[in-house]
C-alpha cells in the first residue's frame, strides 16, 4: 500500500472507535499509528475470534476488515457482525480486485471494500464517509406509493410488512425516496451513498440495488425501483 501525509484530525474521525482486524501485523500496526493520529480510538484483531470477541467488548463505530484470514475468515466474520449490529460501519480490505470476490464481500454485509494494495488517503477517506453517514438529520416520514421510510427510526415499510435494512441499504432507498419519478444517474448515487464516485465501476451499486429489491418485493409486489439502461435508475410505479 502506499501512504500520504496524513490529514490533521477531522470532526468526523475524532472519538471514532475503529477495530482493524488483519492477521498481518505489518498491515495492522501502520493502520493503529495512522488512524490514531487521525484521531480514532483504534483497536486491533488478529483473527476472526479476536475480531468476534472485540466487537463485542469494544462495541466499535466502524470495524476495516480483512477478507482473507486463518480460521473464521473475513467473510463469516463480517456476517456475524452484521447480524449483531445492522448500523455497525464495515470497511473489508482483500486483495482480489474481480467483482465476484467483492460481491461476496457485500453479500455478507460489508458496507463498502478496498482492493489491496491502497493509499493510506484513499483508505481514510473512505472511513469519514461511512461515518458521515451515521451522523443524525432531522427526522421526517417519506412516501411513495405504499412504501413509507421513517428516517428517525430509520424503519421502512412495504403497505403493512416491516422491512429491515442494512445502513447501506438504507441510504440507497432514502436518495430514491427523495428524488421519486427522478432519473439518478449511477455516479451520482454512489456520490450520494458513498460519499465519492466508484470511477466507472458500479458492481457494488448493482450489488444494492439488488438487495433492495429483493427485500422490496419480498411478498410478490410490484417493482417500485427500475433500470434505464444507459442512464441510471428511477423509483417509479410499474407500468404495463
């Protein structure tokens, strides 16, 4: 990986608490020195059982997360974290850059990944937007059609069926329940959910489209959010 000067400490990373988990101790101790000085509370694992046992003593804002490690590996232990915590921040690191393996990432709860080698900026960049995104507004009720999102309680509702969302899920459907019968363009949610461009590749966008209708239509309704080929995506009602 490469490095750049670090940033002073930021009102987002400052107080944070970040686990680092990665079996390799080169990796682990230049990640504690650089987010210390960013001014996270850093913490770090070795392996998927001190991850587990941290998580859980330690109760982290946002954990950066290896995908490949001896034991309970990355994947298994981002599944049970996330069922521990739907709002828990997670950054998986791996060093396979091919869609399918960072699809498998997501698929476990990831919220976003950083193909190794990385820049040390690129990296904590990308931890202030996970953490921008916990950060509370004021709550109103959106609707559209029978779909209803409280963004106090962060609850959505499809007609009567509850239906529970990731943070990142979340975020997805409140930039379309904001723009309704609008055409969002794909840069222009990942700037919006991920607080920065994917440079032209949107696997991890399709990922959560993906996840959200399924989750949308879980009882057979009929499809609120649709492709445009070409041009983006658009929560509409369906027509035909």
């Amino acid at each position: 990986m490469t490095s750049a000067a670090p940033a002073q400490p930021s009102g987002a990373a400052r107080g944070a608490r970040v686990l680092v988990v990665d079996d390799d101790a080169d990796v682990t101790n230049m990640l504690r020195r650089a987010l210390s000085f960013e001014g996270y509370a850093v913490s770090t694992a070795r392996d998927g059982a001190d991850a587990l046992r941290a998580c859980r003593e330690l109760v982290p804002d946002l954990v950066v997360l290896d995908l490949v490690m001896p034991g309970i590996d990355g994947v298994e232990v981002c599944r049970r974290m996330r069922a521990g915590d739907s709002r828990l921040a997670i950054l998986m690191l791996t060093a396979r850059d091919a869609a399918a393996d960072q699809v498998v990432g997501l698929d476990a709860g990831a919220d976003d990944y950083l193909v190794k080698p990385f820049a040390l900026d690129v990296l904590t960049a990308r931890l202030r937007a996970l953490l921008r995104r916990r950060e509370p507004f004021a709550a109103e009720m959106l609707r559209f059609a029978d779909l209803a999102l409280d963004t106090g309680t962060r609850a959505a509702r499809r007609g009567a069926r509850e239906i529970a969302l990731t943070t990142t899920e979340y975020d997805l459907l409140l930039q379309f329940m904001r723009h309704p019968r609008q055409v969002l363009e794909k840069e222009q949610l990942t700037e919006k959910v991920w607080g920065y461009d994917f440079g032209g590749n949107y696997n991890v966008l399709e990922v959560y489209v993906r996840y959200l209708r399924q989750k949308l239509e879980a009882s057979g309704e009929p499809r609120l959010i649709h492709t445009l080929r070409g041009a983006g995506y658009v929560l509409r009602e369906q027509t035909g």
